[in-house]
C-alpha cells in the first residue's frame, strides 16, 4: 500500500460542530475551481495514531493555496512577492481558523483579495490534531510540547529539534518572497485545560504581535478595533495563563521559537497571532468564533486595500 495515498476521513471525534477534514479541503477547493488558485502539497501527515501497524497508518496532505504564479524556470520560487500570509490551526484543538476559511463568505472574500494581492493561504497546518482535537502533531502529541510550528531549531542553534511539519512548512514557505507581506495567524486559547488557572474575564480575545513595533501598525490597530466592535470583548489588560502581559489586547511575542517568528524573520510584518478564550472546547460555540475570525478577515482586506 502506498504510504502517500489520499484519504481524508469523514469523521471527526469533536463534538463542536467542526467540519470533518474532506469538508473543509472541499471548501479551500473553491479557491482553486472558482478562483483560479494553486494548490500546493507541502507534505504528508500521518492521520492514524502513531502506534498503529505501518498497513493501517493513513496520512493527509497539508496545503498551501496561493494566487501568486510559480516561476517556470524556478521551482523553488513564485514570482510575485506576496502581501498577505494566512495561517491557522498550527494548533490542531484550535478549529476556529480551519473552519473559517472553509466558510462560504470567506473563500469569496478571499478570490476577491486575490483580485488586487497576491495571498498565501494555510488554512489548516495540523490535520492530525484537528482530527484527535490534540494541540500537536503526530510527534508530540503526547507530551504536548512539539509543537507543528516549533521553529526554534530553525531561528537559532538549540535542542529542540524543528518538527517534521515546520520543517516542510518553512521550507514551501521560503519559495515566497515575504519581505513585503502582512500575516495572520489564527489561533485559539483553551485555557481550561489548565485547571485552576483563571483569566480575570473568562471570555474574551487578545492578539500577539512578533515585534515590538508592531503595537502601532495600522494593521493592528485594524485587528484590535475589529475586537472591540464584538459582543466577545477584547482582553484590553491582564495575563494570559502563561503569565505574559496583556497591554491594550496585545502581547509581544517576542522570540518564542514558533512559525510566526520565523515569518517575523522572513520579513512579514506585522506579524499578528489572534486568540479567543475557550472556557470550554465548546464555548464560545464555534459558530461564533467563526464569525469573529470572519469579521477580522474583512477587515484586514479592506485595511490592505487602504494602504
Ligand atoms: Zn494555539
């Protein structure tokens, strides 16, 4: 049996609603049937829990989705520089991204950006975790420390080795000339899984930006403004569950190894991670949070399409 055969399970073990795996790649496939986009492979990941027998492992692609045009004389370059990096669930119990760039509204929001900029899309990094509802991938699940973005081996010289996906992820990502690109991250923060931790308001958003200057950018105040109009209110003050300060919705992220720095690194800026607390794995419901993500998106086009 081929160790790279395409099988995306119907199935999902959540119980939030989440669509299963071929129905989000169904969506994402809108940008290439009615968009005119290019799908791109980046690697397999394995689907099945790592102790299965090697004839029962199952392996999912992860992909990319960009309008920019792949040099013919390059393979390893697109033409075009890009100006918007759209990445979310790195984390695979953070469905909110995947699912939002599934939804109708989005995909047609994003053919029309695709009208005016050039966008690469990697709308779900981790099929793995968001399969198992797990934060990692197949290789640190267990532990729950590796990360599919851990990129600290590739930023500076440490034990930690990058996982197998950021590896794959950095590598079709430095195809891109980033240098002149804005990038999302969408990412969720279930912080009931530490139990007995508490947020002051246990209902809330907050951003990270990579770069300390970043605090001001249009794009940002673009991201927090868009917070603040929802009923969900912006974390304005306060400390995340890992203790990192919360000023005006924001924290600087800094040097935390993660795929966000490294495309800090490659020149995106700013580079902007988004969060929604989840006091449980349903609540606030998806559906919501999707609406949320939805509304920065918009945003964040129009506030492109202004600078
Ligand atoms: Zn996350």
């Amino acid at each position: 049996m081929s160790r790279e055969r395409e099988f995306l399970p119907a199935c999902t073990l959540a119980e939030d609603r989440r669509l299963s795996i071929d129905r989000l790649y169904a969506s994402y496939e809108k940008l290439v049937t009615q968009g005119g986009w290019g799908r791109y492979l980046v690697c397999w990941q394995e689907i099945s829990m790592p102790d299965v027998p090697l004839e029962e492992k199952l392996y999912v692609p992860i992909y990319v989705y960009t309008n920019a045009t792949p040099n013919p004389d390059n393979p390893n370059r697109f033409i075009e520089p890009i100006d918007g990096v759209l990445i979310s669930t790195v984390h695979g119990r953070e469905p909110a991204g995947a699912n939002t760039f599934a939804d109708d509204d989005c995909t047609n929001q994003l053919i029309a950006a695709g009208e005016d900029f050039k966008i690469a899309l990697l709308p779900c990094c981790n099929p793995f975790g968001y399969f198992w509802n797990l934060r990692c991938g197949t290789q640190g699940w267990q532990d729950k420390t590796l990360s599919v973005g851990e990129c600290e081996a590739l930023l500076r010289p440490c034990e930690t080795p990058a996982s197998f996906e950021a590896k794959h992820l950095t590598q079709f990502l430095s195809k891109f000339d980033l240098s002149q690109a804005v990038g999302i991250d969408l990412h969720e923060d279930p912080f009931w899984e530490d139990v007995g931790r508490q947020y002051e308001d246990s209902h809330g958003t907050y951003i990270y930006v990579v770069r300390p200057e970043n605090r001001e950018s249009p794009l940002t105040l673009t991201v927090l403004n868009t917070l603040r109009a929802n009923h969900v209110p912006l974390l304005e003050y306060g400390k995340t569950r890992f203790e990192e300060p919360i000023i005006n919705g924001i924290v600087v992220g800094g040097n935390d190894g993660s795929l966000d720095e490294w495309l800090a690194m490659k020149g995106v800026t700013p580079m902007i991670t988004v969060e929604c607390l989840l006091r449980t794995p349903n609540d606030p419901p998806l559906s919501e949070r999707v609406g949320i993500y939805t509304r920065v998106l918009e945003e964040v086009f129009d506030q492109m399409k202004t600078s």
